[in-house]
C-alpha cells in the first residue's frame, strides 16, 4: 500500500486556501480527502478497537464512490481511516485452509474471534500456519474459548454498487498472543476492555479535524477553467504545429489556423450556402470535441470548402483522425493490429485524404512547402498522429516490425467502462468530473502520458452509444467538464 501515490503523496500538497480537502460534510464531522489520510492520527499506527468498530465501519464507496478501489485496506472509525489496528478475543471457530499462491502452496488457519461487544462483535482472522503453530496452538480445533490478542491490517470485501451493505472484512494477523489459555480468564478480558475504552474516549471520541496551511504565503493560486477557456489557451501555446522533430520542416503548420486559412482561401469560391455532410453533422453532436461549437467557441463549423482546383475541400481535424483511429482499435477489440490496418481502413483513410488536401492547400504559399507526393503527405500525416498516441499520450506502443501493442489504451477504456457502469447500477447524481479523474490517473501513475480530456470525451460517447446504448440518460456540462447520470 505504500505505493500508493493517492494514500502517499510524493510532493506536500498545499490545501489552502478553500476547502477542496473535504470529500463530503456530515452533520458533525467532515470526511476528507483520501490525499490526507497519511496526516491523520491514527493512520500507519497500531489503534486498538472493538470488533464492533470495524464492522460498523461504513461501506467507503459511500463517501468516495469509485476512489474507494484504494481504501480495500482501510475502515473509518468517526472520521479517523485506520489501515493497522488491534483487536482481541476469543476463539470461537477455527478452519485449516490451503491454496497456491504464486505457484507455491500456502497453508493458513481462519479464526472467528469474539470480544462480545456489542451486537457486532465477530470477525475472520487470516493466520500463516507457522505463526499458529509457534503460538502453542494446534490445528485440531482444540483452542476454542482460548483469548487472544492479534494486531494487522484489515481486508475489505466492499459492494461498488448498493452502500447500505456492510462490507465483508478479514484481519490479516502481523503478531498474534495468546492472553489466555483458559476461557474463564476474565481478569484478560476486563483489562482489554478497559484499554480499548479508554483509548476511544482520548483519540476517538472527538472528530479528527484538518485545518489546511497554506506552504507559502505569496503562493500563486491557479484555479481550474473552464472548458471554452481551456480550449482558448491551448489555442494560444499551439500557434505552431508541435509534431516530431523530423516533420517540423515539412508541415510548420497548426491545423487550427489551416481551418481559417483555407476558409479565406475559399470564400470566394463556395457555391452557394454550404451543408454539413452526414459524417459532420454526427461529429458535430459530439461533446467535447475540436469540433463541437461550446460557449465561447467560435471555431468554424466543418463545412465543405472548395480548394485551388475546384474540387470539394473538407474541413476535418486532426484530433477528429486520431479520435477515429482510437475508435477503430476499440472496435478491433483491443487485439494487435499492424499500423497499415488502421491506414488503409477506408474511414481513416478518407479522413486523412481531406485533412492531407487541407494542409497541403495551406502550405503551398509558405516558403518551406516542399514538393512531396500527396501519398508522402498522407503517411506523414497519418505518422504525426500515431506519434501523438504513442509518444504524447502514450496510449499506444509500437514495435519496429510496425505491430502496435495497446494496453495502456485498453487500461483507460476498462476503467471508463466500469466506472460508467458503477455510476449506473447506483443511480448516483454525483457528477464524473473528467479533469478530477485525470488527476487520479496521473497521481497513481496509472496515465504516464498527458493525455486530453476531449478523447477521453469520444471514449465515453463511444461506450454510452456502442456498449451501454444509453447515452440518453448522461448529460455532459462543458463547463465543468464533467458527465451526470440523469436516468431514473
């Protein structure tokens, strides 16, 4: 677990000012962000409980919806989490278990152990068999009534989907003693009564409350922005084509600014109105999307532009290209492809042509256009956005013999997928924000590139029309970059 990079963050996060570090208010306590737990008080120390703390504990995925895949290891006592903790009882049920583990075969006992407390008062104990039978203690089931004390982490077995179910919990034992071998030892139980009460009545009883600092006064805040002012800055910083070294002398130019060019190269030439083709106008439905006009965006709709020759110029972007090449391996169900499979597929193949008659038209009046086939310019294209998916965003890997390996991208769309289904199945109204969830992804080093969000976007649209069939019941604020399950 202390890999963790949420539980464990490498770097000090400053929290203040705002309250950003509380996940979610309750009526007198605050629950809080799971990037503090490693401040509170009672995490990574040895906190002696009653059975019946931990398993009244509250199911997690209440309070954290999906982030709650982290805290498997974890229960919340108030508001304090507890990853190692300390309990006592008696043994009231005893089984011998075997099973392979990394190819090696581990043998276990599973104790049920009791202190009688409260209504709650059981739970399993998972115990290596050598440290069972160090301990004096037999594997004949002859150690009922015996009181033992046994410190170690906790194992959750939580429902994503339905909160008000406890969750299934097991003590992984660490260091187990044997208080007593009689059963009437009472003298022991009272003692570990007393230790317990106690120690909730000094740590426990009040909430733990986190006061945010800010690490240096003239800190310089950055706030999030919104999706139209997102789209304006990155307007701004791509002024100039960002494409691998070797192709910067052959396409010196954004393809934002070829989308205007080519529409004042062709404004005298239009005939008559224009009209979206039937491949724009399903683009154009699409959140999120280069393409897709959002307050505040005034980028010219995918029209039909007439090039040089008079013959019909289409407007297509390169994020539209490399959104359908995404889309193509999706439908390949993820298994290898060669980069010629998604070269020649006549849809990408059609896009590239448009894109490649648009960038070529651009370029022919800079002084670096050079007089390549259109074919060369097409592959050089088409290699541009293969390196944006592989080097940028790094989604994809390929080998030299051109086989395109796809787990990262397969990773991403399991974990879009569940998550949408989670959302689902629990009817939640809590926004799936996207930047958050990038967030995540990036703090557990789970996405090592920097991937946009608008193809996290496609990857979501693509799932809720071609996998769940229920885009009808999602709503996506541009705003807040953000999805909401809106269905009954």
């Amino acid at each position: 677990m202390k890999d963790n990079r949420l539980l464990y963050p490498k770097t000090k996060i400053d929290w203040g000012p705002g309250e950003n570090h509380i996940c979610l208010r309750a009526q007198n306590k605050n629950y809080y962000v799971i990037e503090l737990f490693h401040q509170a008080p009672t995490f990574d120390r040895t906190i002696p409980l009653f059975i019946s703390d931990i398993n009244t504990s509250p199911n997690l995925y209440g309070i954290y919806n999906y982030i709650a895949d982290n805290l498997r290891h974890v229960v919340i006592v108030n508001n304090y989490p507890i990853n190692q903790l300390n309990v006592f009882g008696k043994i009231i049920q005893q089984q011998y278990k075997e099973k392979m583990s990394n190819g090696a075969e581990e043998a276990y006992v599973v104790l049920v152990v009791s202190d009688f407390v409260g209504k709650d008062c059981k739970i399993r104990v998972r115990i290596p068999l050598d440290m069972f039978t160090t301990l004096g203690l037999t594997i004949e089931k002859t150690n009922y009534g015996k009181i033992v004390e046994i410190e170690g982490g906790i194992h959750n077995w939580c429902d994503a989907c339905n909160y008000d179910k406890q969750p299934d919990r097991e003590i992984r034992a660490e260091k187990i003693t044997v208080l007593s071998h009689d059963p009437a030892g009472l003298h022991c139980e009272i003692e570990q009564w007393k230790k317990r009460v106690e120690f909730r009545k000094e740590n426990l009883e009040e909430p733990w409350v986190f006061t945010p600092t800010p690490q240096s006064e003239n800190r310089t805040i950055e706030y999030m922005f919104t999706e139209s002012d997102l789209k304006k800055k990155q307007q701004r910083q791509e002024l100039v084509l960002s494409s691998p070294r070797e192709l910067d002398d052959v396409l010196p130019v954004e393809e934002d600014s070829l989308v205007v060019h080519a529409m004042h190269k062709s404004s005298e030439s239009v005939r008559g109105p224009p009209t979206p083709t039937s491949d724009d106008q399903l683009a154009s439905s699409r959140r999120g999307r280069e393409d897709t006009p959002t307050p505040g965006n005034t980028d010219p709709a995918p029209y039909d532009f007439i090039s040089m020759d008079e013959a019909p110029l289409r407007a297509v972007t390169e994020f539209q290209v490399m959104s359908e090449i995404v889309k193509f391996i999706i439908q390949k169900r993820f298994v290898k492809i060669k980069l010629r499979d998604a070269y020649y597929d006549l849809h990408i193949s059609e896009l590239l042509k448009h894109l490649t008659n648009l960038q070529i038209s651009s370029l022919q009046s800079t002084p670096k256009f050079l007089n390549l086939s259109f074919e060369e310019y097409k592959s050089i294209i088409f290699h541009r956005l293969r390196h944006k998916l592989q080097k940028s965003y790094q989604l994809i890997s390929v080998s030299k013999s051109q086989l395109v390996r796809l787990k990262n991208l397969k990773n991403l769309y399991i974990s879009l997928l569940n998550i949408l289904k989670t959302f689902e199945r629990s009817r939640t109204r809590t926004p799936f924000k996207i930047m958050n969830y990038l967030d995540v992804l990036r703090t557990k080093n789970l996405l090592p590139g920097d991937i946009n969000y608008k193809l996290i976007n496609f990857i979501i649209e693509y799932i809720l029309a071609n996998v769940l069939d229920d885009e009808d019941n999602w709503h996506y604020d541009t705003r807040s970059i953000a999805w909401n399950y809106i269905g009954g």
